[in-house]
C-alpha cells in the first residue's frame, strides 16, 4: 500500500476538511496555532486553512497534532470516528505486521465505520463513496 499518497494525501486531507467544516477552519486554525512546538514536527504557527500545495510531510505532521485539538469542541461520536483513522493510518506503518496488528488494524476500519454516520448527520459529508477510502479495506489483505 502506498501509505504517503493514500493515506496522507488521501485520508488526512478529508478528516482535515472534516474538522474544518465542524469547528470552523477559524477556531481549528487559533487551536493548532496555541500548540506548543515540538521537535521533529512542523509548527503551524498561522494554522493550517493558509497552507497550499501540501506536502505529505506536512500532512503526516497535521495528523499528530489534530486530534488534541478537536477534544471539547466535536461531538463524541466524531472524535471517534477520526481517532479510529488516525490509528489505522499509525498501525498500517508499523514495520513488521502480526495476526494481532493485524487485527488492530482492522478494529480501527471497523469503528470509523460504526462512528462515520455522525459526519452525514452534521452535513460534514453526504456519503462515504471516497475512493481513496474504498483502499483501506484492502489493507490487511495487502500487508498479508
């Protein structure tokens, strides 16, 4: 699987849209800004709606800080559904794969799709035909 395009490209890119369309790109943008620097990761000082021609750098640097700031501010439901992405995009890197990874892998797939109705229900999406996501049920079956 080519984590870097399908899934930072890909994913990260929609759950930021996501995040944006439910906080507002505003208050998503003054949350990554108060976030402390930190070594090895890009600091998006002005927030993330200026940026352009993203790089899967900058993408993967987005998914580490992002959940943090949705807590207090997205509905339960949401933040789980973008949580469970989040890990499945963390454990699809692992290095070496188990039955066990492989089983958490598929957990995570499986709890953004029990969560994933909430963003039709708050006008964040009006369906889930994505193909880029369609890729992430091939995963397991691709690391085997």
């Amino acid at each position: 699987p080519d984590v870097l395009y399908q899934l930072y490209q890909g994913v990260v890119k929609h759950i930021v849209l996501w995040c944006q369309d439910l906080m507002g790109t505003e208050e998503l943008d003054a949350r990554i800004c108060t976030l402390s620097p930190v070594y090895g990761s890009k600091h998006f000082k002005i927030g993330l709606s200026s940026l352009s021609q993203i790089s899967g750098g900058e993408r993967k640097d987005m998914a580490k800080v992002l959940l943090g700031c949705l807590v207090g501010k997205l509905p339960k439901q949401a933040i789980i559904a973008i949580r469970s992405l989040l890990d499945f995009i963390y454990i699809a890197q692992y290095p070496t794969h188990s039955d066990t990874t492989l089983g958490y892998l598929s957990d995570a797939l499986k709890t953004f799709h029990q969560n994933k109705a909430i963003l039709v229900t708050l006008d964040v999406r009006e369906n889930f035909y994505i193909p880029k996501f369609h890729s992430l049920l091939h995963y397991v079956d691709s690391i085997r």
